[in-house]
C-alpha cells in the first residue's frame, strides 16, 4: 500500500521539463485511465507503439544497426577477405559510406545480407551483444544502447504502470532490436516488430534453428508501419510515437482511432545535448509530420525545450 | 484468499478422465511453476502454442475455413456472377470439391482470394462474424464455433492460471481466427499467429486502412510454424500442443527448448463423439508424429479415452 502511495504522489516523467508536451502526456494518460471519464480506455485497447531509431536511442550519425553492419564486415573480412566480392561490399569494408550510399537500397542490401544473414537468430543476437559491450559512439564514446533517451524510458514506464503495453514497431531490424530491447527498454521479444530478412527452419546436426536468410521478407517502414502492427497485435494503437517521416502513417493510423488517441514526435533540436536535424537530414527526415503535426493534433516534443535530460548516464 | 484455496484445490481439468494423459499435464505444470523445482521455468519463458484446426476445434468433413470460402463465394457469386470466372472458382461456387481439390494448391488459392482479399481487415472480421452466427456444421448442426474443445478451454486455461502465455499458431488464416479466438478461446489478436495475406495500407476517402490482398505472404504451416514463432514471439516454447504432422516442427522446435517442455498431439479417436482420422487423412494427416511421439516424449492424447467430453455443450 505504501508504494502504491508513492507511486500515485510522485512525478512519473522526472526527466521532462515543466512545459506543455509532459502536461499533454500527464492529462491524456489520466483521462483514458479515469473509469469515470468519457475518455476511458479499456486496458486491452492501450496499446502504445514507439519507433526505434531516433525516437527511443540516438540515430546519428548514421543507424547504430550500419554501424554494427560495417564492423561485422570488417571482422569477417579479415577472417575471409574473399567475401568482399563486389564494389558495395568493398566501399562498406572500407569504410567509405559515401560510395556505398551512392549505390542506393541494393548495395545496401548487399551489406546486410553479408553481415545479417545465413546464422542462426540466436548467433546473430549473440554477435548484436557482443558489438554493443565493445563498440564506441564516434561523438560521445558511450556504449550504443546507453544512448536511449531517459524522457523516453520514463514515458515507457509511465505508460506500463498505467497498463498500457509498450511495443517497438521500427524500420530497423526485428531481431537486432531483440538482442538489447529488453534490457534497455523493459520491451519483451513479443513486443518489438522490425524490418526481419526472410527465415527458415533447419536441422543442424540434427538440432533445430532459425537461420537467416539474404533479404528482406517484411520492410517494417512508412505505410508497413501499421501493416506489421495489423499482422502482430491486430489491434489499432491509442499511442503513437515517432520521430521521422516513416513513422508518418503509424501515427495516422493511431489518430483514426474510434477511442482517444495520443501521437508524438520527437523533434531533435538539441545540437549540443544531441543532434539538431529534421527536414533535410539524410537520417531520420521530418519534414511532412512536422507540417501537418498541429492540424492533426500530434504533439512534437522539442528536446532542447521539453526535456531536462537526455541519456540516463549525461547530466 | 479464499478464491485462491479453491483454486488450488479444485480439479483444473475436469473434463479430462484420470488417465495417463491427464497426470502427465498436471505434473508437468506443477514442476515447472513450483520455485523449489530444478525444473522450474521462469512466467517469461512460459510461453505455450497451439495448432487451431483439429487441435483447439474440429476440422472435419473439410476445413472451417474453406466452407467459410465456399459460403463467402456463393454469396458473393449471387450479386455478381461475372466473379465466377475459372473452373476452379466454378466448381467452388457448385460446392464441387472434388474437382476443386484435384486442382490443388492454385485453385485453393484462387478461392482463397476471391473470397477473403480486396477488403479491409475489419470488413473481413465482420464477415467471419456474421457467418459463424449463421452457419450450421452438417454433420453437427452446431455453430462452428461451439464445436471447440472443452479439454482444451480447460487446458488453455489451467496453463493460464499458472502464468503462460497462450498463443494459437495455426495454418489457417491470422485475421480469420482472430475473429473468434478472444471469445472463444480467451485468447487475443496479439496472441494469434496464422497464415497471412498480403496487407496494404491504403486511405480510402481519407479514412486509413488495412486492406488484404491476394496471395499468401506468410504460410504458417510445417516448419513455417517455428519461424512465426520465432518472427512474432521471439522466444523458443515450452509447452506446445498440435494433432498433425504440419505440427511436426512446431513440437521439435519446442522439444529442443533447453527448458523441461512438453509436446501434446490430440489423436482423432472418437468416431461417435467426433470423428476418427490419421495416417490416411485428407485433412489433419497425422503419421510422422504418431510414429515419433514416443521416442520424442511427446503425449498422444486419445480422445476417446481421456476426454470426459468433447464439446462444451454436449455430454
Ligand atoms: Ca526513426
Ligand atoms: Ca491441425
């Protein structure tokens, strides 16, 4: 009963400045858990869905999930250099981001199929862990999974005290996200959707596994956003959040919603805490939901405004 | 308190005869659940999946879900004739299965996607709905949806009570089980793995939504099964329960959990209470799994003998 107490008194969202947006968050979480509210939302309906990269950790300067793709290579190239058999796979070896991205989605295919694929789920968890407890941030030399956001974990937690079920529904990969998702975010497996390469059962040595297979089976981004959330809960969202165009109709699909419904994006206009970018950023562009924010009613959170902290382990 | 004593004290399974069977369920659960046992399974891992046809309801004289088809088809025929236009969908509409089946998986599919695709998922629901509400089984007359099995509710939920997840993994089709499974299972959308269409978000007069479309995206069926698993729930099961050889993976996958599991197959035994099929069935074809399930430890539960009851509403 005491913690109870405590839980009900004390402010849920520390980490958020006094400003509009947690006010915004704060009244829409007590009116759709108010039985006595028109607004009340039954707890199998909240169902709160959360992007990824840019929304919950960092994304710049370029997807964490390349930069685990590009140190993979390298690695397995030194091992077996003749796996760097074409120009994509020999830019990305190298490091040379410019030329690998001057040959669009197939050379990029190209690199994850060499890192991502033809292993087990489980190795390739196994090898996600191993690159997060050794891999350094070139801005900030931290960890990669201590770059999520404290406002954003706290919102995670607010939520879930108030029986919502957080999911991840991100562009970036669904197996990848699993290997941290838990511990990072509170996010069971069940509950993390992504882009997934296409999967097979096999016997190995007569024990069964999941390989991965070259290419993508499911692109979990823009309108395969509310595809891949219609395929696995089969439930439309009350809470949206997002911070870039490809989250644009998932939060459309949040706002048509019968029952009250939330939609936030993160706008990353923090250049010294973060990274300042929207509109023209190669990574992470907002550039329509910023438009059309206000007359759908989304509220865009201003991390330099509305929130006191950034990372959990930064002042 | 008192609610808990009962509980605890009241028969889980009461319509299940005291045979091997039954003892086998509840000492595993009891096993697993208990924290002083080495063979203890912490409720995260918990996680248990069920075939659908034949496993949770009936399956005989031929799939629910192809008479929900061919129903659909006739209908549909009736206002717009001009649908029926190739022989397999003619011999659909004609209730001609024969000649429907002798043209093998494209004719299915063919009626496959005339009668489930070119809709909203919510407008499909709908349809299964209102059938289910009118359709009669011929062999029964009964509501499909009440020819599920009493054992399993009571399985289903005495797993539950114990701090499982239940999930239905099944061939047939994600969005058509759904609309169903929460009542009459207690099992929701988030919870049901199946095969699935093709899926689009389109805006239709504005108004977003999920449209299916022809052609399978995901056949959830043989060693599909364990790579739906693995793409929706992320973790290997620990109790899982089928009646056919397209169950065969799923019960290996879960077999080689390196948590104790179990592996039930529910054998068509009762000819009288419902029907009697195996090896040499059309549908629900069981033989590998029956030859294996003893060297695999898996339980063949015997209808006749160990359930006390088929139907929740028969004797
Ligand atoms: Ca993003
Ligand atoms: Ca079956």
């Amino acid at each position: 009963a005491c913690s109870m107490a405590l839980q009900a008194t004390a402010d849920p969202l520390p980490s958020w400045n006094d400003t509009h947006a947690k006010t915004a968050i704060v009244e829409y979480v007590a009116s759709v858990t108010d039985p006595t509210s028109e607004q009340f939302v039954p707890v199998a309906a909240r169902i709160a869905v959360f992007d990824n990269d840019g929304t919950l950790w960092s994304e710049q300067p370029v997807y964490f999930q390349l930069t685990y793709a590009l140190d993979t290579l390298k690695e397995k190239a030194k091992k077996d250099p003749s796996l760097i058999n074409s120009p994509a796979l020999k830019a990305a070896a190298a490091g040379d981001l410019k030329t690998l991205m001057a040959g669009g989605m197939s050379g990029l295919q190209e690199v994850i199929n060499a890192s991502h694929s033809d292993m087990s789920v489980m190795a390739f968890q196994q090898s996600v862990k191993q690159w997060l407890a050794t891999a350094r941030h070139p801005k900030t030399n931290m960890r990669y999974d201590a770059m999520i956001y404290q406002p954003m974990l706290e919102l995670l937690s607010y939520l879930r005290d108030n029986s919502f079920t957080t999911y991840i529904v991100s562009g970036g990969g669904q197996q990848f996200i699993r290997a941290f998702s838990e511990k990072a975010y509170g996010i069971p497996p069940q509950q993390v959707i992504g882009t997934a390469l296409h999967a097979q059962y096999e016997l190995i040595d007569g024990k069964p596994q999941i390989t991965k297979k070259p290419d993508v089976s499911f692109l979990d981004d823009g309108p395969g956003k509310p595809v891949g959330i219609a395929t696995v809960i089969g439930k439309k969202p009350i809470f949206v959040g997002g911070n870039s165009d490809g989250d644009f109709e998932m939060l459309e699909w949040g706002s048509s919603n019968e029952l009250p419904s939330f939609g936030l994006i993160v706008h990353h206009t923090d250049a010294k805490r973060e990274f300042a970018y929207d509109r023209d950023s190669h990574i992470g562009k907002l550039d329509k939901g910023l438009k059309q924010a206000s007359s759908r009613g989304w509220l865009v959170v201003d991390m330099k405004e509305d929130w006191a902290k950034v990372y959990p382990k930064t002042p």
